[in-house]
C-alpha cells in the first residue's frame, strides 16, 4: 500500500446542532478541512461517516450530498457505517483508497445530528447495534453493558468509584482547554462522589455507572483529508502520516465471549496496528481513547499495550495519563467530554492527533508528540479499530 | 492496485422474505457465495451494502452482526451505503480493500428486506436519497423524477411507449431463465399497451412511464468474494478479474444538471472503469444494466457508449440487446424482473456476470463471454459505478 498523509483536518464544535442538519454539520467540518488543507489538487472521493441518517434523520445517500453541497463532482462517494466506530472505519476505507493507488486524495467526514429525538430514543438508536435477538429484545442498552462490564472489571481488579471518576475528572479538566468541546465544566471528586448530593448530581445510569461516568448525547462532525506523500510534500505542511491501522471483530452478543471482562478486539486491533506501522506501544506520545464510558479507558489503555492487564486504573492514579503524564490520554477531553457525536467520534480523534502531531492543539498542544494512537470501539467491542499516526522530519 | 478477482458468487431468490430477516437473506447469499467458493483461506474482511437497515428494519451494525452470523471473527466488517448503487459502492471498497493489500480476501454482501413496509413507504424510503431541500419536501420521488426524464427523452429522440415496453418484454423473458428472479412471467405488447384492458392493467405510475415500465419492490440478498491472484490460481476455478472500476456523482438535485437528458456519471463512471481496463465498449460480450425503469436501459446502454445517443432504442428494436444479439444486456432479468432489493442490487449485477464468465449461468449462458460490464445507478444519475470483468485463461 502506497503512504498516505493526512493534509487537513477540522471539526465543528461539539454539542447541540439547534437548527442544523446532519448535511449542515458534515459541511462545516469539511470547509473546515479544506481551508486547513489549502488543497491545490481536487478532492477525488468522499467518505462519510454516520450511524443515524437513517433512523434519526430520515435521509440516505449522505455520501452523495456532500459531494452536491461542497461543489466537489465528479468526486465518488460513500457513506461508510460501524456503529459508534464508524468514523475509525471511514477513516480506514479512505487510507485504502489513497493506499491502493485508486485515488489521490480523500476527504472523510464524521457526523450526527442526534439531540434532535429525545434521550430515551437515542438510547434506543444507539442499542439498534446490539444483537437483534439475544439483547436488543430484551432491553439492553450500551449503558447496561457497560455498567456489567464495570462491574466484573471493577470486582477483578479492585478498581473503585474512585477511578472511575478520575477518568472524568481528567477529561473534563482536558476539554476546559478544548474550544470544540461539548461539555466544559470541570468536576471534583467531592462533587461525583462524596458530597450528599451527589446522588442527585450524578444519580446511577446502570450501576456501578453514574451519569458523569457516561458520554453526553452530542451533535457534531469532524473531518479529515488524506492524500499521496507527493501532494503532502508539495503542501509544505507537517507531514504527519497513517502509519498502521488495524481492526478486529468479536461475537456480536457479549454474553457469549468467554471472558466478558476481555477486550478482544481492542487487543487485536491494536497489535495489527502496532505490527503495520512498525512501533509498540512505548513508543507512542499522545492517544485518543474511546471513553464512552470512563471504566472503558482503563481497559482500553490495558488492552492497547500501554499498562498491564489490571494496572490502568494505577497508572490513571498516578497520573501518567495527564496531560503532563508520561501518556496523555484523551488530552481533547475524550468522548466524555468533547462528546460523542456516534459517526463523528473516530474521525474526531484523528482530528485531535493530527492537530497534536502538526503543532496546532492550540492551549492543549503537548510537547513535541511524534507518534499518537487512536482507538475507536464499535457495539460493545465487537468492532473496533485502531491507528497509528507518526510525524515525519 | 494488485489484481483482484472473483472466486465465489450466490444470490437468495429474489422476490417476498416472508419471515426472514435482513440478517437473514444476507447470510444465505453468503453462505452461497462461502460454498461456491470452497475457500480454503480466512475471510478478513467484510463488507454489506445496504440502503434501508436503518430505515426500514430498524438495525445498525449490519457488517458486524454478518461477521457474527457467520462466525467470521476476527473479520474487519463495515456497512457501505450509497442509495441504489451501495452494491457497486461495496464491490468497489471490498476491491480496495484487496487491490491495496490491506487484506488478500473480502466477502462482499448486499441485500435489503423492503417488503416489511408498504408500498407508499417504500417510495418514500427511495425518495430520502433525493435532495432532502429541492426535491423531497415537494413530493418528488424517483418514478416522478424518471417520468419526467422519459418524457424529455422520448421526445429528443423519437421513443415510443413501444419501445419501453420493448425493454419490459426482453427483460421479463430473460428471466424465465433465471430461477432468482422476482418475477417470472412473460409479458406482450398486446398485453401491455394495445389491447383495452391495457390502462387497468398496465396503468400510469408516473406518466409516460407505466407499471411495467418499473422495476418491483423486492427483498434479497446477494454475493461475492473477492481475492488475490495467488488465491484464485490455488482455487483452480475460472479466473474472473476485477479489470477496471470507475464511479461518479452528479448534481444532487436533477433540475439543477444542464441538459437533464444527460447522464454524466454514468458517462464518466463508464470511461474510467473502461479507461482502468484497458477495455472499450465494444469488447463487452455481456452487460447488466441498471434498468429500474425501462427508459434507464436504454439511456445507460448510450452512455456506457454501447450505442450512439439516441440510438439505444434502435439497437433494441433490432434484437442487438437479447441473449442472441450483439451485446445481451440484463440475460438476468435486470432490475425489471429479477427485482431490485435496492442494497443487493449493485452486488446481484456483479454475480451475474461472474457467473456468465465462469460458465455457470446454467440455462441462461451466453457462448463464452469473456469480457463483462455493469452499470449501478444510485440517486437519480447522481452516484453512478461501473465495472468491466474479464475472464482470463
């Protein structure tokens, strides 16, 4: 596969759409890229990432008005779906793209409009990716995964509500220094947890999850433009490149792994990841996580490589994922606090990584980073992909 | 790109579910296309086109839910939209996929189950890929907007009714060889449009164009798998490559093209998948055309630079488009009567002609084609991919 680039990139803020469409948001973001990218060479083919056109904007053929909105035929497009991971697969089927010597360049779009139904019903969207028959039936949401996965983790490993809450202490602390942020408000432990009112401030979701453990519903898009090493070279631009990527599956139904509290696919992902690009771990700088829900952090830095298998939640306690950490995890503020805009959030993350690789994170740029990571976990983990992104010269 | 090719193909018949899922019909056609090729390699990756999951069924996560069903684990999965042609979108991303060396074997299923609504919903679902702002707020739905283009066209180039019914006929007979097909019924002219009876029977849906001049509602399934050289050299079966791709978009809004009895991308789509080929028009033995409405066989069959503009109903008229003829176009029936589930579709073209270049069309092979081509229509003309097939060997 030929080395593909990552020329512009760009995002809207996170939050609530108000009067916006879908098409509204994903054009936003996508000037946005353009104008960053200062592209002399037309854009020859347009992914979009999204989960909801269908069920919560009543609209298909996103990929094609796109193209109509940025004035951008005869370019091709698609409209690429994966649940909450779609905008990582976008992302990767234009790599391929570029890659595969089938275009030269390639503008990926994440985005949803998803505050326009009401909480329940995006709780009811967001399940339509668990297994038709042996969970969504039954009532099952992401959240009550999520708070069964918290719970046998947190039982094995002695992780505490304690944890948990650092993790969003953190990232709301990171977003404060995030202008496209959903939610810049910053939290403390004795307002999560240990004043009384806490259990009406942050009540259970599914317990052990408290709300504050949960992401918002977001509305947003982000956006990114991939290219040939020729035409990043003639940008004079940072040259920041897709180093690896990798993605796996797992049984559809969680019920049926053979161990729940393992991420399989995280795993999976990121070694393919690790393996394509020719780095381990150690050696990344700065990763965006997939922190939908905060215990999903802490596994995910333990399944990625970053810390050993029940050390997460030490490492988070010690504060190697802060900013000024020997990791920095989610410096944008995460899922948890940047949002999560469903088909917008993988993208997003490989906004804030190339702006981090480039020099440009404005108040939250970090020192220097040269390699940065990214996870984006799909259904409850049963397709998730991961990249590897390096700054050349 | 590295050479991609065809080693297993299968289909659902075409027609009413009945009780079967989505999930369902996808998996049988997999299953076909898995048997058919007798694959001794893992699947790696997975790619579903479908318009309607959300829409229509109310699910998401369909490519990973397929890697679920068929215990494909740990398969990279993904679900590809693009209205109409998100088969050809499939086809085309599955071929990157390969063609980059991201991974040597994909399994590419579309389908759609559309029947579980009724007939108004199911116009209405086509029309969400109209411009939502220009089109579908006044009601325009994709007969209208195809009985608007025939009028112009019929009267710039001197089509009758006759001719349209023409279409039908041929089509129809053609799939009373095909055992897939939705509909399985001769029709006449007589029958259509002279005798008295004709007006109830054959009535107006979007004048000029009539009942038969549409293609049916249907659910189905098809598939394809697609792999490296080296994997299909091993296979031992007939070499079918995937020798060119080429894919277009036009304006969104069909009012807003210059000369509306244009259609550009199928133009370009054709030139760049001949231009990938090395191929012309003329070498084609055998095409599958995108005839949701008769009067698109005959415009696409000009476009796709089969016939000069404005002769495609001459070349009808004189037989040159049957199985007999110079260049049989739709041997499977077409969208006309082997039906048109809108997401199986573009991958249902592909399995017809691998198998018209393996030699196992059964009762309706043609003499030895060699060189296959076909037209996938998305949008009104707005999002249109071609592809040319050769059979090496």
């Amino acid at each position: 596969m030929r080395d593909v680039y990552i020329i512009g990139a760009g995002m809207t803020k996170f939050g609530r759409a108000g009067d916006w469409t879908l098409i509204d948001v994903l054009e936003y973001a996508a000037a946005q890229a353009l104008k960053d990218a200062d592209l002399k060479d037309d854009i020859e083919s347009v992914f979009v990432a999204n989960m909801g056109a269908g069920l919560l904007n009543h609209l298909s053929g996103v990929g094609s008005a796109m193209v109509d909105r940025l004035c951008l035929w005869p370019a091709t497009a698609e409209t690429v779906e994966n649940g909450p991971a779609s905008g990582g697969s976008a992302v990767k089927v234009g790599t391929m793209a570029v890659g595969s010597g089938a275009v030269d360049t390639a503008l990926v779009i994440g985005g949803e409009v998803m505050r326009s139904v009401t909480g329940w019903e995006a709780t009811d969207f967001v399940a339509t990716l668990s297994h038709p028959e042996a969970e969504y039936i039954y009532g099952v949401t992401l959240p009550s995964l999520a708070g069964m996965f918290a719970r046998l983790y947190m039982d094995k490993y002695g992780i505490t509500p304690e944890h948990l809450a650092m993790v969003a202490i953190k990232n709301h602390q990171n977003a404060m220094k995030n202008p496209n942020a959903h939610i810049q408000q910053t939290v403390s432990m004795e307002g999560l947890l240990h004043r009384p009112e806490a259990v009406v401030n942050n009540p259970y979701v599914a317990e052990p999850l408290r709300m504050f453990d949960c992401c918002p519903v977001s509305d947003g898009a982000a956006a990114v433009i991939l290219c040939t090493k020729e035409i990043a070279e003639k940008s004079g631009k940072p040259m920041v490149r897709v180093a690896g990527f990798g993605q796996a599956t797992d049984t559809h139904a969680v019920h049926e792994r053979k161990d729940p509290t393992e991420l399989t696919a995280v795993r999976l992902a990121a070694e393919r990841a690790f393996g394509m690009a020719g780095r381990k771990p150690a050696d990344v700088d700065v990763a965006e996580l997939h922190d939908a829900f905060t215990i999903l952090e802490i596994a995910e830095s333990e399944e990625a490589g970053f810390f050993d298998k029940g050390t997460g939640h030490i490492a988070l306690e010690n504060g190697e994922t802060r900013p000024d950490g020997r990791l920095p995890i989610n410096v944008s503020g995460g899922l948890k606090a940047r949002g999560h805009p469903v088909g917008a959030t993988g993208v997003a993350q490989v906004v804030e990584i190339a702006w981090q690789l480039a020099g440009k994170a404005g108040e939250r740029q970090l020192d220097d980073p040269r390699v940065g990571f990214t996870c984006n976990f799909g259904g409850f983990g049963n397709n998730v992909l991961c990249f590897v992104f390096e700054r050349e010269g």
